[in-house]
C-alpha cells in the first residue's frame, strides 16, 4: 500500500467529506459505507467497492485485516489514514477504522424478482434516514423480499440509512416509484395492500397476512396518503393503551412484519 494520508488537505479526503451532502453523492453517483458488518455485507452482496479507508488503530476486533486482504484481491484500492485524518472522514462516533466507497444502486419495480407469494413492505414519504435504516433491518431479519421507497422524502444512499441498517441495504431489493405507480403494480400483480393507520378498526393481529401481501407505513408526522388509505385492501390499526397515539414508524413495522412473520412461518 502506499504511505497512509496524513494531511487533512488531501483531495480524496476531502471527496469524501462532501459525500456527506446527496448533491455530491448524486453527482459522483457514490456513497459512504463505514464500518465492519457494513462494509462485509456490501461485500458479500456483490456490491463492488470503490475505494477503501482503514485506520488499523481504530479496529476493534481481529477480522478487519481479512476484509482489507478480500478486497485487495477484488482489486479495490485500499487507503491507509492517520487517525486525526480517519475522524475526519468518519460520520459515527466510535469509527471502526473502515470506510467504503460504494457505487450507488438504483431499482424500479420492474427490477423486483420475486417469489410467487411475495412479502413486501412499502414505506410512504419516510422523511427521517434512521427510520427508514431500521426498517431494512427489520425487513431483512423478517425476510421480507423487497422494500419499496414511495414518494422518496430522504436518500437511501444517506450514510445515516446504511448505518442504521447495519449493511442490511445490500441484501434487501430496495425499488423505488411514486404511489400511483405501486399501487397500480400490486393490483396487476394480486397483491394484497395493508395499510397500517391509528385510526383503522382492524387490529393488526386480526387479519390473514399469509400470500402475497405488502405492508405499507407512512410519513412519521403525517402517515399515510389519501390515495394509499383509499386504495389498500385492509386497513390495520396497532392498539395504544397508554396516552401515546401512535408509534415511531420503525418500531411499528417491526410489530406488523413480526405478526406476518408468524403467521407464515409458525414453526419458526
């Protein structure tokens, strides 16, 4: 490798300061992978990575320097920095010492391959990065099959949604498509549409969520759209028993994917 980058000044440190803003993360048409279970899980979903940041001093375990050789031999450079010169690239507060550059990936719903009875979820003008990270977590981890970014309010490409996500970005189809256009696929596909609202009278739990079916949540602050309420086959409503109105949209995916999760997979 060559000598580490020490100078804060360096034209490629200072590219990936930038990359911070969507505007330079559109026109390079790259974004930040940072750390060690983000970058492996790029890695082992085939997603090629540009450039590679380490600082060994900041590793905090043992299998990092493997990582580094995987991706010397795919023919990455890898990019040794002082530490003062890592923080500055680094947007976590505990940097692992690894930081990628990724190519960004763009989908359309005529990109999804999927299953005969698909599980889908959908979120609607999710405006905060975090939400929509933890929502491809809990997608991933209910084995959802694709997720399906309506009316994008915040990149998916922002480091937040990859942090968040814990790399789970790479191994979820992510399409994205205005409303009128989903909700036009899933009924020429049979999809059953169920929109999650505080004010439906169907509890959650009370519905079938076997077969092909989509899980849709909204805005943080303004939920769903008319046009989702309107054209979902099932409105399902998660009881709030204490002075609380609703859930933060992640916390209230997880309860419905889980519900579908056993209802589908009982012996699990």
């Amino acid at each position: 490798m060559p000598p580490p980058i020490t100078s804060l000044q360096n034209p490629g440190i200072k590219q990936v300061v930038k990359l911070r803003q969507r505007s330079h993360r559109d026109e390079s048409g790259l974004f930040i992978v940072e750390g060690y279970r983000e970058v492996k899980r790029a890695l082992d979903n085939h997603v090629p990575v540009t450039r590679l940041y380490i600082c060994p001093a900041l590793y905090q375990g043992h299998n990092e320097p493997a990582l580094v050789e995987r991706c010397q031999q795919a023919g990455t450079p890898v990019l040794e920095c002082s530490e003062p010169v890592f923080l500055k690239i680094a947007y976590r507060d505990r940097p692992e010492g690894l930081l990628a550059l990724c190519p960004q990936t763009r989908r359309t719903l005529a990109d999804l391959d999927l299953p005969p009875d698909p599980f889908l979820v959908i979120c609607e003008r999710i405006e905060k990065p975090g939400n929509l990270g933890t929502m491809l977590r809990t997608a991933d981890a209910a084995g959802a099959h694709a997720l399906i970014v309506c009316d994008r309010c915040t990149d998916l490409h922002n480091p937040n949604v990859v942090r968040a996500s814990i790399g789970t970005l790479f191994s979820v189809p992510v399409a994205e498509a205005t409303t009128p256009e989903t909700i036009a696929w899933l009924h020429q596909r049979g999809i059953r549409s169920i929109a999650a609202s505080p004010h439906a009278t169907q509890r959650y739990s009370d519905i079938q969520m076997t077969g092909p079916i989509a899980i849709i949540l909204g805005a943080e602050q303004y939920g769903l759209s008319d046009a989702w309420m309107s054209q979902a086959d099932e409105q399902v409503r998660i009881p709030m028993l204490g002075q609380a109105d609703s859930l933060n949209v992640a916390a209230a995916a997880t309860i419905l994917l889980y519900e579908a999760v056993r209802q589908r997979h009982p012996e699990s």
